[in-house]
C-alpha cells in the first residue's frame, strides 16, 4: 500500500474534524474518521448558543491544533505499519 502523506491527514483533521482519516483509506479509518466528524457534526448542531469569546476561540483553534497534530502522528504510526511490497510473507 503506498505511504500516506501526514501533511494532508493532519489538514483535513483541522478543517473537517475526522475526515483526514478517510483519507489514510483503512475501513477501521474510514469508519471512525466519520464516525467523529458525525459526533462533532451533532454537538455543533445540538449545542445551544454559541459564545463567542475569544479565549473560547482560542481554545478551539488550539484544540484543533493538537488534533492535526495528533492525526500526523497516527499517520505515520499507519505508514511504519504498512509492509513494503517485498516484505510479504505468504
């Protein structure tokens, strides 16, 4: 399988919060990756009013921040996971 890139995972996780994932394109990915984009999706939608303040702005974009950088991480844990196609043991 080729190598992923971690730069595109972690952008997609910043802007759309789980779809990076679907991106690495493992069904256990694709399914959590959507899963919590849908998980976020719902707690905007049903979260009441909005205060916009800005150490709360602050904190989602920081929030955001840690999320990319964790997706770059996992990342390259799936590529250091992926077997080359030499390596095959059948």
């Amino acid at each position: 399988m080729k190598k992923k890139n971690p730069a595109i995972t972690a952008v997609l996780n910043f802007f759309l919060p789980g779809i990076g994932y679907t991106y690495l394109g493992s069904p256990f990915f694709i399914v959590t990756g959507v899963a919590f984009f849908a998980c976020v999706v719902l707690g905007v939608a049903t979260g009441g009013e909005a205060q916009s303040s800005a150490p709360s702005l602050a904190a989602d974009i920081g929030a955001l921040l840690v999320w990319a950088a964790i997706s770059w991480e996992v990342t390259n844990l799936f590529n250091a996971s992926q077997q080359k196609g030499g390596d095959r043991v059948m």
